[in-house]
C-alpha cells in the first residue's frame, strides 16, 4: 500500500495527484467554455465566434465564404429550376451547401442563419400565392417536412422548425410559423423524434383548430397530447382523416425507426385521387426486418404517385420497389440537429454511411432532389417508367 512507502514517495505521489486534479479541471473548464461560447454566439446581437476554437479573424474568413458560397447557391436556384436527374448547375450548388453546413458551428453563422431564413419565407410566399389546377405540388421546406398542395387540400408532413439545430436565430421565428400553418389543413407526424414532432409547430396547427397526428409516444406528458389525433396503425386498414371540407382516404403502416421509435407511414389519397406516401423514419436493419412484410406489398395494393423517403434510410432502394411511386422526392439531407458526420450530404456518401441512395437516383425511378424551399408540381401520368 502506498501509505506504507517513505514520506518522500507519499509526498511525490500527492503531488502527482495534484496535478492530475488540475490538469482535469483544466479540461472541464475549457469544454465549458466552448460550448458556453456557441451558445452565447446564439443569443448575442449582432453575432459573436461562431467557432470558439478559433480567431475573430479566422471565423470572419468562413463568415465570408459562407455568404460567397450561399449567394451562389441562390443565384444558381432562381435560375434552374428543380428537374429529374440534376444539370451540373444545380449540383454544383448543392455541393457548395454540403461544404457549408458540414462545418461543425454553421448554424451560428449570420449567411447561414439568413440563407435558411430566405429559403423559408420563399416557401411561405409561394404558399400565400399558388393556386394548383392540375396535379400536386410539393415544396420542400426543412429535414422531412414537405408541404403538398393540390385544387383542394394542402397537407404537411413533419413540418419542423429548424430548432433542433440549437439555434434560436437559425429556427423558425413565430411570425414565420404562424404564416405558414395557416396555409395549411393538416399536420401528420411520423414519430416522436424532434426533428420530425415539433411541439410549437403542432400547437399552432391545434390553436387554429387543424387537425394533428401523431404516434401515441409523441408528447405523451404534454396537455397537447389530448388533442392529438391517434391512428390506428394497421396495414391496408383504410382510414378517414377528416378536414374542414373533405374527408380523405387514409393509411398508417406500422412502422419503426428500428428499436428507438413507432413510426407512423402515411399514405394518404386526395379528393383529386391522387396518392402521397411519407415514410418519417422508416428503417430496417441487421435483425430488424420485420417491416418489410408490409413495406413489400404496398405496392401490389396501391397505385402511389409521389412518395418522400429519407434518403438516409437503410436499403431505400427495395423500399422503393415496394412503393413502386410515379415521382420520388428525397429529404432528410444536411439535418443540423444531428453530428457534423451524420448530416447527409446532397452527394450521398454511400459509402460512409453504406447505403444505396446513387444506386437509386440511377435507377428507373424519377427522383427530384429539391433543396430546401423549393417544390416540384407532379402531374399524374406524367413519367413512364
């Protein structure tokens, strides 16, 4: 026992220790500091170090080229618009936005804080001021959230505000929400997760009298909670969901984010007859397969013309033989709230993740990779396949 040994050895030994303890708190304090440093970038007016790990000089640099690179992406967008199998314009800039916001503290940027910001209040514009004739247009707003709009109902699913990002200057502000629930007659959320289930976006909906729904883990303590519309969830168990003015046909698969969640698949068929397919989180992988019983006959029972998978998910290819769409419309790309490692870049990186997202966009299928922002109207009959 140490205690035992000479008190020139006990003394080396408490001294050694000493420094230990200091060199430990040393670590706790600067860790602290960084992660107090971005939040108090996100609360200052006027800005702050985005990256606290480095110099006024060094963060103005990447401030800059955050504007450079983002103005070209909105210059390139105003001028191509959304289409099967991109043109070299628009994925050029859509590398530009993988190189932006794959830096750790990018949404602690003013560029990006506005870029994201412009992007919403143009799908807020549109919303206020397009009418649908024919088909179904689809816009694209952030993570999973799509809003679709045809002659008679529009429709949102996973509609979040962007706060999972942990910047209150990046997220939605409630001017913004407010406009753009009010265009809209309903809200379906796939699970519980946050950036998918925002909690100020679903009451907003509810204060307007909007019908929600939602998996029955989403809120369960919350007194919105009661307020919220359960569906069952069993395959080909045809369903009605009930707005102001129509009712429309309604199936929720059972499905799951592998262990971590119930996540509600909707397919749902418009007054128009056209069909809509969201999946949330839908992922199947190592000895969690169960949902391919029902995802591998969807098909075989439905005629579904727009379908929006996350283009994360594991095998989305067999997923989307089993919906078999008209039109595949990707989201989920460059999600802020998750590591800088996980946020899905518009190139794919099927081999970091180990998927087969190129594999698909090659395929049969005409995908459109929207940015956020912007929609793609699909018009029935359009495709051959």
């Amino acid at each position: 026992m140490w205690f035992n040994e000479s008190p020139f050895t006990n003394m080396l030994r408490m001294r050694k220790l000493k420094l230990h303890l200091i060199f430990l708190l040393i670590l706790f304090v600067l860790s602290g500091f960084q992660e107090l440093s971005a939040q108090m970038y996100d609360k200052k007016e006027g800005g702050g170090l985005p990256d606290p790990q480095l110099s006024q000089k060094d963060n103005d640099y990447l401030d800059r080229q955050a504007k450079v690179f983002l103005d070209t992406v909105q210059s390139v967008l105003s001028k191509y618009s959304p289409v099967v199998h991109d043109n070299f314009e628009r994925t050029t800039a859509k590398l530009l936005m993988d190189a932006v916001f794959h830096e750790h503290f990018a949404v602690y940027r003013r560029p990006v804080q506005e870029f994201f910001h412009a992007r919403v209040n143009q799908v807020i514009r549109e919303l206020e001021t397009t009418k649908v004739e024919k088909g179904v247009r689809i816009w694209k707003v952030y993570d999973m959230g799509f809003i679709a709009r045809t002659k008679t109902v529009t429709l949102a699913f996973d509609l979040v505000s962007g706060i999972t990002s942990q910047s209150e200057d990046f997220a939605m502000n409630q001017d913004e929400i407010q406009r753009i629930v009010r265009q809209c007659d309903a809200l379906l959320i796939t699970h519980r997760h946050e950036d998918h289930a925002d909690l100020k976006m679903a009451q907003q909906f509810i204060a307007l009298g909007l019908p929600v729904l939602a998996t029955e883990e989403t809120w369960p303590n919350d007194p919105v909670y009661s307020k919220i519309i359960h569906p069952e969830r069993v395959a080909e168990k045809l369903q009605q969901l009930k707005l102001k003015k129509y009712i429309l046909g309604l199936y929720v698969y059972p499905g799951h984010q592998l262990h971590s969640a119930i996540n509600n698949v909707y397919l749902v068929k418009t007054p128009e007859g056209i069909t809509l397919a969201h999946i949330g989180d839908q992922i199947n992988e190592g000895d969690f397969m169960i949902d391919y019983d029902w995802i591998d006959q969807v098909a075989k029972k439905h005629h579904v013309d727009v379908f929006m998978p996350n283009a994360w998910t594991m095998d989305i290819f067999r997923i989307a033989r089993g919906f078999n769409p008209e039109l595949i419309l990707p989201g989920h790309e460059l999600e802020l709230g998750h590591t800088v490692w996980d946020r899905l870049p518009f190139w794919g990186d099927d081999k970091y993740l180990e998927l087969n997202y190129a594999e698909l966009k090659a395929s049969k299928y005409p995908v459109v990779v929207l940015i956020w922002g912007e929609s793609y109207l699909y018009i029935p009959n359009k495709f051959i396949k």
